[in-house]
C-alpha cells in the first residue's frame, strides 16, 4: 500500500490525463492504510494473550478490519490500473472478475469465523443464528457478484448521453461511500477491540451471552456492508478512454 501511494505521488506527469482516477485510488489506499496499521498493532496485543475467550473475540473482530483492508486495497489497485493505462488485453476486466470472486471468499470466511466464534464461546445451542448467518452470507455474496455488472451494463447504456462531469461524480460518490465505510468500520473495531482487551480475565468465564451474539453478528455485518461498498466501487474502463489506432501517414 504504501509503495502504492508513493507511485502516485511521484509520477505525477505520467497520470497528468488520469488525476481523477488516481485520487480515487489514493483515497481507498489511505483508508485501508489506516485501518491495517491499526489491525497490525492490535494484532501485536493478542499475540501477547493466552489462549481464551478474551482473545478469540479481539481476534474475530481485527480479522473483519483484515477483510475489510484487503478487499478496499484489491479495489484501490484497479484504479491505479486505470490512471496508468494498463488495461490493454482486458486487464481490468480479470482484475475485476478476480476481485468480485475474492470478495466472496472472504465473505465465506467471516461466515465461518463468526460462527466458529459462537462455537467457542457459547455454552448454548445456536443453530438458528447459524443459518441465519449462512443466510446473510449467501445474500452479500449474491449482491457482490450482481450489483457490480449490473452497474457495468448501465453504465453502457448511459454512455455518450451522460455529461462526463455527471460519470465523474458517479464514481467519486461510489469510491467515497467505500473509503468512508471502511473508515468507520476500523474505527468502531478499533474501539470494540480495545474495550475487549480492557476487560479482566474473569469477566470472560463464562462469556456472557449477548457479548458472544452481539461481538460475531457485528463482526460479519459490518465488514460485509464495507466490503460491498468497496466492491461496487471497482473501476471500469469507459468506452470513450479507448485509445485511437495511431496514425499511418497515409492519405484518407
């Protein structure tokens, strides 16, 4: 990431036609950026833990801010493809196949943390929040693989009867909505984090129950909705960014 933001920042004639496209991908680095350093420290204090319920629910809330981070840096990469002109060949076009089936791994994953959370921690039965989450799960992975074609395919339609200032708004609304979610979400996992590590030792036996319910549905909710923004805010090459065969030097 931060090797990233440094291409940016210092090949400013190469992207002099692309700004727009680069400070989009600025904006999703910088977001991720803060939210992964902050998973990184928080990381470091439940590396420092024994084995116990206190640090199984710090650990299920920093991997939503890992999810969350990797998802926003994939995204943010795809602009950078675009403000460098590299997505000859339909470069873009498998970037963003590779990042929409990548979002959905990882939704699978927290499925699977928040559950084995519950499994963890929770003396009582939860089948019915199983499916439910399995259920969720299932929608944010159908939402992520539909809404951004869609989104491609309305955009063909409107181009060339859309103002190119409206098209510019457009995705700096969407790139903005993901940036910002993921912003909030490192900051309330931040927090969440840190309130579990404050707690002692003893008020972890047992874990009382709505602590277990409440820490593995925000773990998988939050992270979902900032995943989903993220990956609705994927780049993509406008028919007019085509670049012209050059010139023979014959007559017309």
């Amino acid at each position: 990431m931060f090797a990233s933001m440094i291409v940016i920042l210092a090949n400013r004639e190469k992207i002099n036609h692309r700004t727009a496209d680069a400070a989009r991908a600025l904006k999703l680095l910088l977001s991720a950026f803060f939210g992964l350093a902050i998973v990184a420290y928080l990381e470091g204090v439940v590396r420092g833990e024994q084995e116990c319920p206190r640090a199984q629910t710090e650990s299920v809330i920093n991997g939503g801010s890992l999810a969350v981070g990797a998802v926003a840096v994939l995204v943010s990469l795809s602009w950078l493809v675009l403000a460098f002109d590299r997505y000859q060949s339909g470069v873009l076009r498998y970037f963003r196949t590779v990042v929409i089936s990548g979002s959905a791994f990882v939704v699978v994953m927290l499925v699977v943390s928040s559950v084995g959370y519950l499994d963890a921690t929770s003396s009582e039965k939860h089948t019915t929040s199983d499916w439910a989450m399995c259920g969720f799960g299932l929608f944010a992975i159908a939402a992520t693989q539909i809404v951004p074609r869609i989104r491609r395919l309305h955009a063909r339609e409107l181009d060339g009867r859309m103002p190119d200032g409206e098209i510019e708004s457009r995705w700096d609304r969407r790139v903005s909505r993901g940036a910002s979610a993921g912003l909030i979400f490192f900051g309330f996992s931040a927090l969440a984090s840190s309130a579990a590590a404050s707690r002692p030792t003893r008020y972890w036996y047992p874990v009382p129950a709505e602590v277990a319910y409440v820490t593995a549905w925000s773990s998988l909710v939050g992270p979902v909705i900032a995943i989903s923004l993220c990956v609705f805010a994927l780049a993509q090459v406008p028919d007019r960014g085509k670049e012209a065969p050059e010139a023979t030097g014959a007559p017309s």
